[in-house]
C-alpha cells in the first residue's frame, strides 16, 4: 500500500496563523510539529516512509521538502507536483499515473489517500483502521472513514452508512454539510458519520470507476505522466466526492471512533489543545484574569487578559485577530477582504521562507526595508541583481561567502558588513556548518520583493532569458 498525503491546498481558515503562503499544513498544533509532519509520522506506523508520499504545487514544494527532510532525510523527494490546482478527483488520478510509471506499481496496489491537515489520535488506533481499510479496499471497495459524531456539527459533511459489506458498510448516501436541526437528527439517528476526506482502493478498482463516472478524467489516463502533467490545467476542476463517490456502487464507510480533527476553525483548538480549569486554551506568553473559555494564541511577546469571557485572541507580529468564540468561520471574510484590497497581511507573514532559509521583515517604510535573513548550512541564494535597490548586509552568526559583480568571492564574518550597489550582480553563500544569521538592510525607489531578476538558481528559479 501507498498512502499519499493532499498537501496542494491553501486554508487560510486559521488567519493569521495561516495565509496563502504558510497555509494550515505547515502550522504547528498539538505537538510542537506541523500538521504536514503529524500525518507524516502517523502514516508512519501504517506503511515504511519511503512508502509516504505527498502530492503539493510548485508554491509549497520547498515548505513539503523541508518538513519530509526533518521527519526523515532519506523521503526529501517523495513529493508529487501538480502543475495547478485542480481539486481531489484530478490529484487522485495523477498520483495513480506516478504510481504506476514511476514506482512500478501494479493495478492491485492499494492507494490511501489523507488530508494534510487534520490530528488522529491514538496513532495505534487510526493504523488499524487504516490497515483495516486495506483490506476492504483489495476485494473492491473505495473505503472512506467516517468519524463517529460527538456533536452536531454543522461544518462537516456527513456518510450514512447501508448494509454491511467487506467488513465495511456500503454508502447509503452522502449528505452536505446540515443546518443545526438536521445535524441533530443525524446524531440521534446513529447511522451517520462526519466525512473525513480519507480513502482507500485500488488502482484498478478507481479507474473502472473513473471510466464510468468521470470519462474527462479516464480519457486522460492512458497518457505518459509527462503529457499528464502538461495536459493537467485541462483538467475539470472537481472533487472526488462528486466525481465518483457519490456516483459509485463500490463506494464504502468504515466507521472510526477516535479524536479526529480537521482543526477547521479556532473554534476547534479545544479539541487539540486541552484548556486549563477555566476553560482557556493559552499557547505562548498568556496571562490570564478573571478569564473563561477564552483562546488566546501568541507570537513572543506577553499577552495579558482581564474579564474576559468566549473570545479568541491570536496575535501575529503584523496582525491581530479578536473574535467571539462561534463565529470563527467568519475568518475567511477577514481574508476575503484583506484580499481585494491588496493587503500584504492575506497572503504573506513577515516571516518568509525560501527554499535556502527564510528573512524576517523586521522594519519597512518608504524606500528603505531592513531584513533578518538565515541561511541554512552550505546553502546560498540566487545569482541575481535589482534594478531599484541598494543592499547593506552586516553578518551577525556565521561567515557568509559574498560575490558582488565581477569581483572575486570574499568571506565577510561576525561584525563585519558588505555592501552591493543597486543594479550590480551578486551572491550570497554560506560555506559554514551553522545557520548563517545577517541583517540586511535595503534603501532604494522600490523596495518589493518582486524587483528581483534570478541570473542562476540552484532551486530552478531562474528567470528565462
């Protein structure tokens, strides 16, 4: 069996933590490590880890690669790319095309696919369901598991489950996500299941029913994974639910009892993070008066609340979110609008990660921007220049290895500065064994991060000439 984890999405639900470019699967909830790596390391003790893969884009290649790399070296590039987003159906099929050419695998081999995003707890307990599934899945089901409701919720949709089939139970239905009064019949009802976005089949057993079902996707399938891949924006931009599942006559639920959480919203962090006697869920510096069932996230700084009562507080360097608890799904408004308004606070934090490190914006005004820049171990930054921008670097750890124009390479260390000229080529390197820590400071007409031409790019960034 291969499991592959969905890793392409951009929730921002969980703003300003997460935003399009650090979405939900890179945060870091209920145990000090991403989502990303969780499902990771829980998937672990189903399949060996060269068995894990995750299809993602381009955009958050280099985030997957580093969270593979820091579960286990040797899984770096078990990544599947999609060209552009096309939903779960079209990912489903291109991850059964790598599959077959690039790991050999037959049209017995069961796929499970996961969500990046969500916590499963005890480890134990998901592994026998998932292997569970895997049987189900060879004599022909397409399983997904439902989970047991412990409430009506509203932002789930639901399985009814039918007669038993496999040692699963045949899909009597699926159900959108209900108003209150439905939801509370669902749960007294007993036989539906909030729908967790895993499945289990075959590869054989999904491409009879994309045959029948989804004939834009199968006429697709017999193309070599190159032309599958260029052909992907051709692609019909639809869910598997609606392309097969809800169609099809193999689908399957298997039941599963256990905490399960697609952490959809800041109301659901109760449900990861246990709260205190009074009911607060605090993650950072948080002290807290007179204070109930409020949660209060922090980045560093002290954060102090007195008579407070059903709030969510999350604080970021360049954003605040305060909201009453219940009407946390209204954050994709606030994301919606900061959107249309161009606001920088949408989509990017201060702390911007790149493929060899990352830079924090420590100060910006008007034609000056001044940048903590780390740059990882025997890693260096594009061979570029900028047309509207001068940069001053002042090494603060490490030795950096700087190329300024034609000139040769020099080693400029700890309380030494460099400077390069606007217009002029260069390169920085860090030759070392330990971070390299650097402030930069940038003074120019135009200080945005889009006034860069990439002359050679180790990562592939490099700017067509």
């Amino acid at each position: 069996m291969k499991a592959v984890i969905l890793a392409g999405g951009s929730g921002t639900r969980l703003w300003p933590v997460s935003r399009y470019g650090f979405p939900k699967q890179f945060v870091k909830l209920g145990g000090g490590k991403s989502l990303l790596c969780q499902t990771v390391e829980r998937l672990s003790a189903v399949v060996p880890l060269k068995d894990i893969f995750v299809i993602t884009n381009e955009a958050y290649r280099f985030h997957v690669q580093e969270d593979l790399r820091s579960v286990s070296p040797d899984i770096g590039g078990n990544m599947i790319l999609e060209p552009v987003g096309r939903n779960t159906a079209p990912a489903i099929a291109l991850v059964m095309k790598y599959c077959q050419e690039k790991l050999k695998c037959g049209r017995d081999e069961v796929i499970f696919i996961c969500p990046s995003d969500h916590i499963i707890q005890p480890v134990e307990k998901f592994a026998e369901y998932a292997r569970q599934a895997e049987a189900a899945a060879r004599a022909g089901s397409i399983v997904t598991f439902g989970v047991k409701p412990g409430r009506p919720e509203t932002g789930y949709g639901y399985i009814k489950k039918g007669s038993k089939t496999n040692g699963v139970y045949k899909v009597a239905k699926f159900a959108e996500k209900p108003d209150l009064k439905t939801a509370q019949k669902y749960l007294k009802a007993g036989d539906y299941y909030w729908n967790s976005g895993m499945f289990a089949f075959t590869i054989e057993t999904m491409l009879a029913e994309f045959r029948a079902y989804a004939p834009e996707i199968s006429r697709r399938m017999p193309q070599t994974l190159a032309k599958m891949t260029s052909d992907f924006k051709n692609m019909p931009s639809i869910s598997i639910d609606y392309a097969v599942m809800e169609k099809s006559r193999k689908a399957a639920v298997l039941p599963i009892d256990l905490l399960w959480s697609d952490v959809g919203s800041w109301d659901s962090l109760p449900e990861v993070i246990k709260p205190d006697p009074d009911g607060n869920v605090k993650v950072g510096d948080v002290l807290a008066l007179d204070t109930q069932k409020t949660i209060v996230m922090g980045e560093g700084r002290l954060i102090s609340t007195v008579g407070l009562k059903d709030l969510i507080i999350i604080d970021t360097p360049d954003a605040l979110l305060i909201a009453r608890r219940g009407q946390a799904q209204r954050v994709k408004e606030v994301v919606e609008t900061l959107r249309a308004k161009n606001r920088k606070e949408g989509v990017d934090h201060l702390t911007v990660y790149r493929p060899w490190g990352y830079f924090v914006i420590l100060e910006e005004g008007p034609r000056y921007k001044i940048k903590r820049i780390v740059l990882k171990p025997g890693q260096k930054v594009s061979h570029q220049m900028h047309f509207h921008r001068s940069e001053h670097w002042v090494v603060v750890k490490g030795v950096a290895k700087v190329t300024v124009g034609k000139g040769k390479a020099v080693l400029v260390r700890e309380n030494e500065s460099t400077y390069v000229p606007q217009g002029a080529s260069h390169r920085l390197e860090n030759p070392g064994k330990v971070p390299l820590e650097l402030i930069e400071v940038q003074n120019g007409e135009y200080v945005g991060e889009d006034d860069i031409v990439r002359l050679e790019d180790k990562y592939g960034r490099a700017d067509k000439k």
